[in-house]
C-alpha cells in the first residue's frame, strides 16, 4: 500500500525559511513524479512545485526564485525549499504522486505553515 506523509511545517516569521518533506513508500519511488500544492483557507488548491526523476518544475509566479523543489531518492523523500515567506502564503501543504502518468486519487493530511501578520 502506498503511503505519502507530508512533514516540515510550521509557525514561521514574515521572509523566513521553512523545509517541507514528503516521504513516498510503498511504491517504486525512481519512477514517480511529485508535486507540492497549498490550500490556503477558503481558496482552491494551488500548484507550486513538480520533479520528474531528477527535472525539476516550478510553476506559480509567487513561488518563482524562492522555492525549490528536489528529492532524494535513498530516503525516499521528496522536498519543498520555501524561502521569504509571506502573510499570504499560511496554507496547508500537500504533496501528491504520480506512477506511470497517473495521480493518486486522494490526498494526505498536509503540514501547515503558519507566517502570521
């Protein structure tokens, strides 16, 4: 059965840094694709970050030259380097797989990250 765990938030000052982990298992872990999203409250799901084998892809303009993703694959682990954070960006952060072109059909519980006003 294929896990995901999302982990590395937190409550975190305006313009600091934070390290998100997504563990990936039960799965051929070389082969998949991950993504990070956040949902802030009461708006959609928002994409930031996909790596596919070792390529990596940022999407959203916000996240542009702040956030990166990469992955290690011994530990099976998929990350999200935020830096600068801003008020606006206080969501729960998600990650989601993806195994011969195909995304998971659910999703896990997400870390948090609070950057308060």
């Amino acid at each position: 059965q294929v896990q995901r765990v999302e982990s590395g938030g937190g409550l975190v000052q305006t313009g600091g840094s934070l390290n998100l982990s997504c563990v990936v298992s039960g799965i051929d872990f070389r082969v998949i694709t991950v993504a990070w999203y956040r949902q802030a409250p009461g708006k959609q799901r928002e994409w930031l970050a996909t790596i596919i084998n070792d390529r990596r892809k940022n999407d959203a303009e916000s996240a542009e030259g702040r956030f990166t993703i990469s992955r290690d694959k011994a530990k099976k682990t998929v990350y999200l380097q935020m830096h600068s954070l801003k008020t606006e960006e206080t969501a729960v952060y998600y990650c989601d797989y993806a195994y011969a072109n195909k995304w998971s059909t659910n999703w896990g519980q997400g870390t948090q990250v609070t950057v308060p006003s």
